[in-house]
C-alpha cells in the first residue's frame, strides 16, 4: 500500500479493485477540470467528498449499484460507503456479487 501512494498514485495504478484513479478521473469530469493531472489531490477528493457522494470509481464499480442490489449489505452496513467498498474489495468480488 506504501508503495501506491508513494509511486502508483502519479502513475495512474488501481488502488483497489473499487477505484482506480485514472477513471475516477474519467467518471467525473468535473475533477479534470478543477485538479489537472494532479492525481494526489484527485484522490484526496476521493476520500474527503467523492466517497460520500456515490460518485463511479472504476470500471468495475459502481457505489450505487452496489448499495441497491444488496438489501443484506444495507441491513449491514447502512449509508456506510466505506463499508461498501471495503466489503467488494475483500468479500464481494470473492462471492461473484455483481457492482455494475
């Protein structure tokens, strides 16, 4: 994980499964505009607002998709997105559940 932020970050590198920051980038046009290439600031975004905002992550992903399909992930975790996300990333992908 260090290393992501050190290097794959300006890379462009996925992060997780649940978001890669180039096509969080792509999803959301608005950050192009507001933060360039910056892809630190890009994810600072991410964590300090997109998150909460249901915003698409990556290609794989999508919040809101993976919140409503699931009404035992919503008695688990409520409005939680990081609970969301944490779940596709260690146990979602693992039981096939579909985020798209």
């Amino acid at each position: 994980k260090l290393h992501w932020f050190t290097n794959g970050i300006k890379e462009g590198r996925e992060a997780s499964p649940s978001f890669n920051v180039v096509e969080y980038k792509n999803y959301n046009k608005d950050l192009e505009s507001a933060f360039g290439n910056d892809n630190n600031r890009i994810f600072e975004h991410f964590i300090r607002y997109g998150i909460n905002e249901d915003r698409r992550t990556s290609e794989i992903f999508n919040l809101s998709v993976y919140k409503n399909r699931y009404v035992d992930l919503q008695n688990a975790f409520g409005n939680n997105n990081a609970a969301y996300f944490n779940h596709y990333n260690t146990c979602g992908i693992k039981e096939n559940r579909n985020a798209l």
